[in-house]
C-alpha cells in the first residue's frame, strides 16, 4: 500500500488550496528566484498568505487526491517556489509554500511501509505537544514501518508558534512525518484523522470555580466532537488528555454519535506510570518488575490508585510491601497529588513525562498487552463488569490486541478500601456529568457545587 | 558485562553518601513507614537533605562500588525508606532517597546489554535539556541494549527544577535509565563520565557585547573543562552546544590536557540540519535524498552552509538547483538566520530540534557513517586537510566508523565563494580565541571589538 506514500506533501496551507495551474504565482513579496520546472506533469505550489489561511482553513482531501494522481519518475523534478524569508517574520515563509515529490525517494526502503496514518492533535503548540510531536515523527509511537502525518490544531493566539513548531519539525528531518498541516479550524484539521490527541484546554483563571472550568472547556470538546463526528475516520482513536479530561471526553463523546464510544480514551496513563514508580521504589525493586497497576476512576485527587491487585515481580504487591498505613496513607496521596508536586517544583506542569505517558497509552492500543497485564485508561463504562454507573468516562483496567481497540478486564479483586474510594470518584464523576448536561444534549442536568479536586496548577 | 548493572541505582543524593549502616536515619521530617529488611545483606538508604546534597555533592563512585559488591537473588528483596512527600515541597522528597536492585530483573532481558555507560548534562534543567534527557534515556540515542545513567548538572537558581526533571524521568519508567543523580558541581557531576554534553551557557543580558558573552560563558567552560579533566573517563566525549559554542569548546578543550583534543566537538548538526531541510524544498524531493551538508566554520551567522559539495539524490546540488542567486542569497543567509526566525515565531529558543540535533550529533559518532557521505562537527581544526588555522573549533565534514571517533573528510572542493567565507568565519573564530586567551593559559591574546553574529535572543 505505498500509493499514499508514493507521493506525499509536508504541506503548510496557508491560503485556500489551489490545486490550480502550474506555476501559481504567490503572494509573498520576497521571492526572489525563478522556478524552473523539468516536471512533465509540474504541480503547483500553494498560495501562501498565513491570514487567508486562518480565515479559510485549508482543503486537504482535494489536495492529496490530486498529488496521488501525479506520478513522476525519478529525476524528474518540480521545482517550486521556496524561499525562505530570513528574519522579516511579516513576509509570509518560503517553508509554507512546498510540496515535496517522494516518488524521488529510495523505494527499496519505503515499499514495506505500512499506509500513512494521520494523527490531529489539539493544543499544538503547547508543551506537552512540543513533546508528543517529537515523539510521534520520530516513529517512537508507531514503529519504524508506519509513516505518519500531523495535523496540528491551534489557536489564533498560538498561531505564530504553530508555524515555528512546524518549522522545528521540517529541521529535524524525521523520515517517517510526511506531511505536515496546520490550522486552528477543527472541521479541516480533523479530517481523515486516525487519531484524534485532544490536548489543548484553558486552564483555570483566578478565583474560577471546577464547575467553570467544565463550563469552558466543555464547550471546546462539544465543538470538537462534532468536528470529528464530521470529518474524521468513524474509526478514529480519540485521547482526550486536556482537563477536566473524563468528562471533556464524555462530551466530545456525546458529540460525535457517530463514532464508537469504545474509541474514546481519557488519559489516566501518566497516573499508572507514577504509582508504578513509586511501587518500585518502596519495595526496592527496578519499576519493570511491577505490573497490573490500574488507575480507578477520574482523572483527579478522587483517582484510586490500586494497590490490591497491582503485582511486584509477579507477586501480590501487598505480600511484597507489608506496610498498609504506607499504601493507604503515604502511596495513595502521593500519585493523587504528584502533578501538582510537579509543578511546585518545575514552575510549570509536567510536559515531558505526560507525552511520555501519552506515547504509552498510544502504543498500549496498538499493540497487544503483555500476558496477564492490563493497563490503565478512562473508557466509557456502559457495560463494565464492575457495576460502575453507566454512561460515564471511567479508569478501568484494559487489554488491547493490538488492533488500536481494547476490553474492560473482569475478576480484580474490589475490597472495601476500594470500594469506597471508587464510589467517591464515580459520585464525582457523575456530578461533573451533570454539570455539562447541556452539552451533551441531554436536558435537565443538575450541577452540585464541585469539590476542587484538580491541582493548583495542573492543567 | 552485566556486572555493571546487575545491581543499578537511581540515584538522587542529596546528602553526602553513606554507604554506612543499614536503615540510615533519615534528616526527613516526613517519614511515617517502618523499613522492613529481608535483604541477608542490606544496601543503606542514603541520608536525604537537598541542602546538604547542593553544598556537598556526592560521592557517586564510591557509593557505586559499594553496590556492584552487592548481588542478591530474586525475591530477596532490601525495603529502603521511601516515603512520597506528597505537597510539602519543603520537606525533602522520598524520591531522592532510593535504591533499586535490579537483580530482581529478568535477566533474560539485559544479559545482552552493554555495560551502562554515563552521560553527563549540563544546563539539565534547561529547556533543550528538557527534550534531549527523554530522547536518552529512552534508548532513542544509543539504541535499545545500551543501558545509561543520567548526571544532571544544574546551578544553584535551577536546583529545584533539576529535582522536578529527575522526578519526570522516574515517572517515565523507561527500562534503560538505570542512574539519575543530579548536582552544582561539576567535579562530582562528570566523575567517570563517558559523554559530557555541555547545554548550559549563559544568555547575553541587555547591553552586553559578544566580548563579554565570551568572557562569562568562558569562565563556566574553562572550570567544566578542569572538571573533565580531573574526573571524567579520559575517553570522554565531550559536546558543547551552549554559545558561543566554538570557542567555548576551545576554552574547555585547553583546560582538560589529559584528555585527546579530538573527543571535544561543538554542535552544528542542527545548521546541517536545516541546510538539507531547505535544499529539499527547493528542488521538491523529501529531504532524506539530500546528503554531503557541510556546515563550516562557527556556528554564528559567519557559518557557511555548502551548496557546492551537497548531493541531491546523488547527483550535485548546483546541478539539481539552478539557480546559483538562490543558493548565494536566500539560502545561505536562510540557515545562518534559521535560529532567530524560530525565536520570532515561537518565542523561545529552538528546544526541540536543536535536541534532535544533539542527538543526531552523538548517533553520528556511534554509528558508521554511510558510504560516500559525511556530516558536520566543529571539532579541532589541528592537522585539518583544508588549511584553516590550527588550534581552532572549526565545523568540518566528518566522518565516523561508529566507535565514537571521526576522521575529517579530505578532497571537498573548496571554490572562491566558499574560500572567501570560510576565510570570514576562520577570521572571526581566530579573534574570539584571542579574547579568551587567558582563560585557555595563553599570554598575551589580543580582543578585537567583535561584529555581532550571535543572532537575537538565540542562546
């Protein structure tokens, strides 16, 4: 399946797409070269005008399709118009103005490559994405046989940095990113996505209440719900990690009937890394030897990290760590409240561990759970063998086969110590669900005033 | 040689080391868990207390020893004091007081691994830090058999945030990471270590001239060089990406006599980087099709970017692009300018392609070069095949056989346009030497004023 690789683009639309005539002239003022085309069949480059871009967004479909029907042989090269602009950061940039011709490329290495996948991601160009991004193009994620392409979604505050962030991904020359495509409209950057990484969300401003936070952001992920109902793959994966993020992915969710609710993940993933770590810590173990850990409930201090069925070296965690005041009393807090430590000390939230976590959770979809083990993610709860009210985003225990879908696992032990702490992030949960009712078109929602469960700080 | 990690810590002292008794009391204010010992010969815990750990330093070497004599048997387990601060930022964190015995691993999994070898960063907690810790410590670097211990270099302003960065990376669980210790003091910092990546550098304040840039910067690389040269590995790899990164380079290479000039090279991959991005977008081929970059001279806007000798698909660069006004007057003052750009677009400095940069820089020297090819480093310029003054950091083509070593390219055909330039960044290379020439023990160096090359706001 090369055909969507034999000829792709690192595109960076920055005015409406002109699959037009040859030669399109551009409006940038500081061209200063011909373009001399040998191209039997030449492309065109696109406009560039960074403001009509972000006005108009950008018709990416129409614009592939056209270059998948150009096939060049080898030698046999457009060139286009690229000129980089120096420092008049005014002059619209050479690098948005591009089309690469991969037909040009070594077959012998791309022809085992598996077919393009594409990947939106939300809040772009923030930090957690400055190190998602990274992450993804370098292959880390998806192996070293899946090229991939990135739809950033920005804002027109962080339109500016998009570019950079794109800029950033061009230098680094990563063999796998094939495209590239930026926007701060969801309908276009959402299109044909795989995947969906919704991670950007407002933080809380001063004297703002939980129940504020969910209003606001709520909002964002109703909208981009509908975007994706819209526009993406009806199989596409989407991980909501922007806070409050269980029920901004039960929003996004109840916004997109379209798409399976088994597709959609809350990030729970960086919790199970920390008290995974702090298992191995205490019992002096190195953190690979302790598995089944799962994160119960929301996203938030009300999360349950669970010691009772987490294993050490494949042995029951509480036969290892005999100390129960320890994991009740000093492990319990400590991974509920670790993000904010985080940010004590850092000044700023944890950006790199969570898109360390956020890969994991990725390549925990995609393939299959080790034998015995399970992993941790906030899925939908219809269904769930735990008797957790349904209908909402809830941590649970899951295995995938590899395939990018996954099950609720059955049989963990649910002593009364978990018991009443899952019950008080479900009421949570369910008082959250509440409280954005009208996003989710169901009428008649009650919303209690919300206890502040989120971190000073954490996003 | 599993000897090195058969027993491995991750290590955050922040005491003075005591390889002492058992169950070292702690100076915690926070400890609420009782340490059960089944070890038949237990490892301490080591004594917690920032403070004393940031004036102190530690005696990592020592304290290493002592382990590599400790084997233990699976499921003999030593329970060290551990105890998650949770909030209490002022309470010293249980994290920095921890052992881990990695006898209890499958060994099935690292008997083939190499020995650890120990990667020292300065600038740790600085933002390409921030990038670069994550790539190496997940393997991405140095390959997935290729265990690594971090030393965290930081400076009393950044201690705080250096004890965030360790507590990220511990949340990363990444399987090859088997040592983090972090520090103020160089000496302690770099003891044994087998690369030195010098990030950290000072930026410019308002109103000050490159003279004293170099003149601060060179004071905190002539102590790093002493450093290296009192307790590094004398085949340590030394790489220097703090600015003005040439004759700070230079300044470290002269102050550490003990170890082979040619293990120290500056940073301008990202340059070459950046060079190959917009070559390709010119002539419209992806860019993994551009090879043969040079990058010479300083890194600073004297840099010269080599459109002569570069190959585009294997055929000559002058000969795919046409159109020598372009490659003269756009593309050429398009990468020596690149940073600054980014910064206007992005707000900061490029942290995450310059990370990627690095790391391609040290892959590069660990790797065989691929036949016919080369890459760039700014590395001593003493018997150099090209007639450019000895005793200089100068960026050069390279090569590599993969051990770490790398042999200047001979035979690049050097025409008037390139002579004249690298002339211009050899002149201003010669005067930068001549104002630090008394932090490299020479008499009687002369400091012309200096042109300004550094670019605005790029560190």
């Amino acid at each position: 399946m090369a055909a969507s690789i034999r000829v792709v683009s690192l595109n960076f639309f920055f005015g409406t797409n002109t699959t037009a005539a040859p030669n399109t002239t551009t409006a940038r003022r500081t061209t200063t070269t011909t373009t001399t085309t040998r191209a039997s069949r030449p492309r065109a480059a696109v406009a560039a005008s960074s403001k009509a871009f972000f006005q108009s967004g950008f018709d990416h479909h129409q614009h592939h399709q056209h270059q998948s029907n150009t096939k060049k042989k080898r030698g046999d090269q457009q060139r286009v118009k690229n000129t980089p602009a120096g420092l008049e950061t005014n002059a619209p940039l050479g690098v948005f103005v591009l089309e690469y011709d991969a037909s040009n490329e070594d077959t012998e290495k791309t022809r085992s490559w598996k077919p393009i996948i594409k990947i939106a991601v939300s809040g772009a160009a923030g930090m957690i994405s400055n190190h998602l991004l990274f992450k993804i193009a370098s292959g880390e994620v998806f192996g070293p046989d899946q090229p991939v392409a990135l739809r950033l979604l920005g804002s027109e505050r962080s339109q500016v940095a998009l570019e950079g962030v794109a800029m950033e991904l061009e230098d680094c020359l990563f063999p796998l990113l094939r495209e590239v495509d930026i926007g701060i409209d969801a309908r276009k950057v959402f299109e044909d996505a795989d995947w969906a990484l919704l991670i950007g969300a407002k933080p809380r401003g001063p004297g703002m209440e939980r129940g504020d936070l969910l209003e606001m952001n709520g909002g964002i992920f109703a909208e981009q719900g509908k975007a994706l109902n819209e526009v993406a793959k009806k199989t596409c994966k989407v991980m909501v990690v922007g806070n409050p993020c269980n029920t901004n992915a039960l929003i996004c969710m109840a916004n997109a009937p379209t798409l399976d609710k088994r597709n959609f993940h809350a990030l729970t993933r960086l919790d199970e890394n920390r008290a995974k770590c702090q298992l191995a810590l205490k019992s002096g173990v190195f953190y690979e030897t302790v598995s089944n850990v799962t994160i119960w409930g929301n996203h938030s201090t009300t999360q349950v990290p669970d010691f009772v069925n987490a294993k050490i070296g494949g042995e029951r965690c509480t036969d290892v760590i005999e100390d129960q005041d320890w994991l009740e009393n000093d492990f319990t807090p400590a991974i509920q409240t670790r993000g904010g430590l985080l940010i004590k000390k850092w000044g700023r939230s944890s950006a790199a561990s969570t898109a360390v976590s956020i890969a994991d959770a990725m390549k925990a979809l995609v393939t299959p759970t080790e034998e015995g083990d399970w992993f941790s993610s906030a899925v939908i709860t219809d269904g769930n063998p735990y008797g957790i009210e349904e209908g909402l985003v809830f941590s649970m225990p899951c295995r995938s086969n590899g395939d990018g879908s996954y099950e609720i696992v059955e049989g963990l032990k649910i002593n009364d110590w978990l018991r009443e702490r899952i019950k008080k992030s479900e009421e949570e949960l369910k008082n959250e669900r509440g409280c954005v009712a009208h996003l989710m078109g169901v009428e008649g929602g009650s919303c209690p005033v919300l206890e502040d469960t989120l971190l000073p700080g954490e996003m």
